[in-house]
C-alpha cells in the first residue's frame, strides 16, 4: 500500500532542500540590498561630504519621528574639505571610536553598553547648548573628560582616553556624520540641539 505523498519522507526531504535554496537565495538578495542602503553616499546614509553642511532635525508628520535634514554651508572647523579629506577625517574618527572601545561604555546605532549615552546623535544633544560653541565644546571634552564633564547628575564620568587633538577632530566629524544617518527614528524620544537657523 501506496503512503500518501503529504507522509511521504522524500517529499518533505525535498520541499526541505528547496524551500533552504530559496530561502539562501533570498539572503543574498537581501544583503546586497541592506550594503546599498547603508552605503555613504546612499539615500539615507549621506556622503562624508555631509559634514562641510548644518545637520539638523525636523519632526516629519507622516513618519511620527524626527528625522535628518542638510542645511547650508557649515563647515566642521571652518574648513571645507572634499569628499576625500571628509572621509579620511570621518574615518579617523571611526577607527578612534573603535582603538579607545568607546562602545564599552557607549552605544552607536544601538549597539555597545548602556552604561554611558548612546552616541548616534551626540551631534545634536542639547547639552551642548548653542551650535556656535558646540565644535569646541566637544574637542574640550574629549581631550580632557575630567575639566569639561557634564554628567547631569548621574556622577558617571568618562575617564582620560588620552584622546590627542587630532584624534578628538576626527571623532567630532565622524558624530557629525553619523547624526545625519536617517535611522527611522532611533533612538527614540530623541530631542535635538534647536537650530536657530534651520536652512
């Protein structure tokens, strides 16, 4: 007697097989799509070049959530770099934030500890009170954590990476950049730094 095909072990066997070749080849397309959307330069992901303009946020009605807008001119340091000096400045930064482990302490786009703030959009945090001041409020901090802390009451302090000029420049351009990255919203309740001047 004939089992019928859906207790049949070599029809399962086989839907099994097939049903994994589909399912791989719809990762690969996925992953192709997920590295041209977070690529630099893509729609939400800006070119380094971002960091020569003002980054601010708007609350977008039909999203519900604030989300990133280039203004003008704003040049990080009152220079205008090229697409290649902005990346090479921006990834001096990246490779800082990873050689100091900030995100043992901090979080980047989610990821890391939740002991300290999470950095994504450092940029724009209000605690830095005025966008003229904010360049040099942030190279102070970095290079000397102890003088310049603001811990707001919570009495956790970044301890002295040892963070050089340089690299604290660096770090200042890649938190730009990385506040112009449209996350969909994170993090959430997010209030930014107010642009006086939202062009």
């Amino acid at each position: 007697m004939n089992n019928p095909w859906w207790s049949n072990e070599a029809t399962w066997r086989k839907c099994a097989i097939w049903v994994t070749a589909g399912m791989c080849v719809v990762l690969i397309m996925l992953t192709f799509d997920t590295v041209r959307q977070i690529t630099a330069g893509s729609e939400r992901v800006p070119g380094y070049n971002v960091i020569n303009h003002r980054v601010f946020y708007e609350y977008d009605a039909e999203r519900g959530y604030q989300v990133p807008r280039i203004g003008n001119a704003a040049p990080l340091f009152g220079q205008i770099l090229d697409e290649a000096q902005a990346q090479a400045l921006v990834t001096k930064g990246k490779l800082t934030v990873q050689a100091k482990n900030c995100m043992n302490c901090h979080t980047l786009l989610g990821n890391g500890a939740y002991y300290a703030p999470d950095l994504t959009k450092a940029w724009l945090d209000p605690g830095w009170v005025k966008e003229e001041l904010r360049e040099d409020l942030m190279l102070a901090f970095l290079q000397d954590p102890a003088v310049n802390a603001r811990t707001f009451g919570t009495g956790r302090r970044m301890p002295d990476l040892g963070i050089t000029e340089e690299e604290a420049r660096g770090i200042v351009a890649f938190l730009k950049w990385m506040s112009s990255i449209d996350t969909n919203g994170f993090p959430r309740g997010f209030t930014p730094l107010k642009q006086e001047e939202s062009l």
